[in-house]
C-alpha cells in the first residue's frame, strides 16, 4: 500500500484517486496544523496521501465571461499580485495570514476546509462563486451554496477534487470587507463581513452579503438578495431594519478562546447596518449630487442667454 504519491500530471492523479483515497494535500497550510503530533514528530495522516500543489496544470487565473476561473492550485499570494484580480478581492487576500503562509495557501483548500471562518469564503459567497469538481471522467460545477454542506463538510466526493474555482466580477459601486481579528496578521477571524452592492440611476442593480464565523456556515440568503434587486433607495431604505432583523435571526456564534457570542453578534449586526447606511448615503448623495444638476440646468436655461 502506498503512503504518499506525488502525480506528475493533473490525470495521473485523477486516475490514482479512482483507486485509493487519498487525502488531498494543496499548500498543507491547513492540514499540516490539524495532523501535528507536536515538535520534532511528524504529522500523522490516517489515509495516503496526494500532493497536488507542484501541478502547474492548476496554477492559473483567466478572465472569461465577465468571471474570474481561478486553477486551484494557484497561490493566495499569485492572486495577490495578478492583474486580473480586482481590488476588492484583493483586499481580502491581503487580510489572510501572512505572505509566507499565502505563498503556498490556495483559495480551494480554504474552501475544502470549509470553516466558517475562513476569510475568502464570505467573499466567495457574496460573489456567488461556483466550484468545478473533477474526477477522471467527470466535472461538474457546484454553486457555493450547495458546496459547503456543514462545519467541514462539503459534497466533494473521494474521487473528486477542486480544479477551479469561478468568481462573477462584480462592478461594484460599493464594497466592504471587514475582518476582526485579534490582530494585524495571522490571527483567526472572530467576526468577518463582505458586502457588495452595483447602484445604478438610484436603483440596486445586484447585492450580495456574507457573514463569516458566526454560525456554523457563513450567513448568506441569494434568495434575499434577489429579492432586493431592483429597489429604489427610497425602497430599500424602508426595508433596511426587515434586513437586518432577517441576518440577526440566523446569526448564532460560538463563545471560544478568540471571543464570545455575544460581542461576534453585536459586531456582525453593526456591520451589516454600517453597510447598508453606506449604501443609502451613496445613493442619496448620488440622487441629490442629480437633483442639483437637474436645477442648475433648469436655472441656466432660465437666465443664462
Ligand atoms: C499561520 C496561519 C495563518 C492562517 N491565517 C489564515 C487567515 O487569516 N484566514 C484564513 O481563512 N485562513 C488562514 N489560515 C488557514 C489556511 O492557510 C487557509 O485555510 C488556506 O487557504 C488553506 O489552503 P491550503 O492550500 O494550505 O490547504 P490544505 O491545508 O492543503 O488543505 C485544506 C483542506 O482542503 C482540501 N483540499 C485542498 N485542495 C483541494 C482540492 N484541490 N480539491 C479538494 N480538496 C482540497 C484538503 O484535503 C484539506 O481537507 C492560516 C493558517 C496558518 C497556518
């Protein structure tokens, strides 16, 4: 029985995961934490394992369709510095560990690991990003909603791995990205919120909000969020305090070493209202910033020959 493999090719892996289960090994930045035994001793894995990360056949970013298609194999820190990945995005990366743990951490063990607190998923969410599954004589693409099925728990299936993840690009006309950490850099997030709006002639074109590490999966409601779309800010104004009673309800943290229920439940809460008030403010600046242009116009044409 083999205790490790190291494929050559993206299909000689594939081949081997239709015979053994192996334990899929992208950066380790995750795993080689999870399977220590302590110093000088090393990791135990119950299962053979597959190391994917040295395949350059996943080591990619393309933009295709107004959407990103990332190789899941590429570093955070690639995807730091690529020209096609947007600022906002960017944002988030910057935030997750440090440079030497994204030179090897890839966004598709952060989502494989599937932990409530991991950084880009409340991004990944918001977005809508899907997942394109491989096997060796199948792919399928699995929306991010049905992916991650519970704390650990996603539907990837032994033979199946994460080839690449899609990410919609959004023109977002307002964005936020909060992560509360213990600190600057390598800290867990106790609270994290990305919130994403396209405003356009005072209407909200898409909207997209995720909450991360306040319940066991990140917060996130498509359906509410298509049901948002279309609204004027006047509308959107009065459902303001629906929406945020809707998020409260499902918010339900842990208390742990990092914080407690109840300051992750106030904190996500402020968020969300901090958010929306920005959203409102934009829109009302930009309908006044209208308005105004409209009476001048309208003076101009009055009194000016
Ligand atoms: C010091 C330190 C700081 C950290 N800081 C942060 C942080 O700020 N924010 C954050 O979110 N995380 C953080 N992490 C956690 C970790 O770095 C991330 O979750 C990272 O994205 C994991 O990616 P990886 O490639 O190393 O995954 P791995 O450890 O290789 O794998 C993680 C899981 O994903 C599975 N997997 C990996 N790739 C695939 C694939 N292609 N197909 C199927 N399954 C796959 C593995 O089997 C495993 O179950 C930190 C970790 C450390 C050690």
């Amino acid at each position: 029985m083999i205790d490790h493999l190291i494929p050559k090719t993206l299909h000689e892996a594939l081949s081997a995961m239709e015979r053994v289960h192996f334990i899929k090994v992208a950066g380790g930045t995750d795993l080689m934490v999870q399977r220590r035994m302590g110093p000088m001793v090393e990791p135990r894995f119950e299962s053979p394992v597959i190391f994917l990360y040295h395949l350059k056949e996943l080591n990619y970013v393309k933009e295709e369709d107004h959407q990103l298609i990332i190789g899941s194999m590429t570093p955070m820190e690639d995807l730091l510095h690529h020209p096609s990945i947007p600022n906002h995005f960017k944002k988030v990366l910057n935030d997750i560990a440090s440079p030497g743990i994204r030179q090897m951490a890839t966004l598709a063990g952060n989502l494989a690991n599937a932990s409530p607190a991991a950084d880009t998923l409340v991004y990944l969410y918001a977005s809508r990003a899907e997942i394109l599954l491989a096997s060796l004589h199948h792919e399928r693409i699995v929306p991010i909603r049905d992916f991650i099925t519970g704390v650990k728990k996603t539907v990837l299936k032994d033979n199946e791995l994460i080839k690449e993840i899609h990410v919609p690009l959004c023109p977002c006309t307002t964005f936020t990205w909060t992560k509360v950490g213990g600190r600057k850099s390598d800290a867990i997030s106790k609270v994290s919120f990305v919130g994403m709006a396209e405003m356009s002639d005072h209407h909200l074109k898409k909207i997209g909000i995720a909450l991360g590490a306040v319940a066991p999966m990140v917060i996130s409601d498509h359906a509410m969020e298509d049901d948002l779309q279309g609204l004027s800010i006047k509308e959107l104004s009065m459902r303001k305090d629906a929406i945020i009673k809707h998020y409260a309800s499902q918010i339900n943290p842990i208390d742990d070493q990092r914080s407690n229920k109840t300051y992750r439940r106030k904190v996500a809460i402020n968020l969300l209202t901090q958010f929306l008030d920005e959203l409102l403010l934009k829109g009302m600046t930009s309908w006044t910033h209208t308005l105004w242009n409209i009476l001048n116009a309208s003076y101009a044409k009055k009194h000016i020959p």
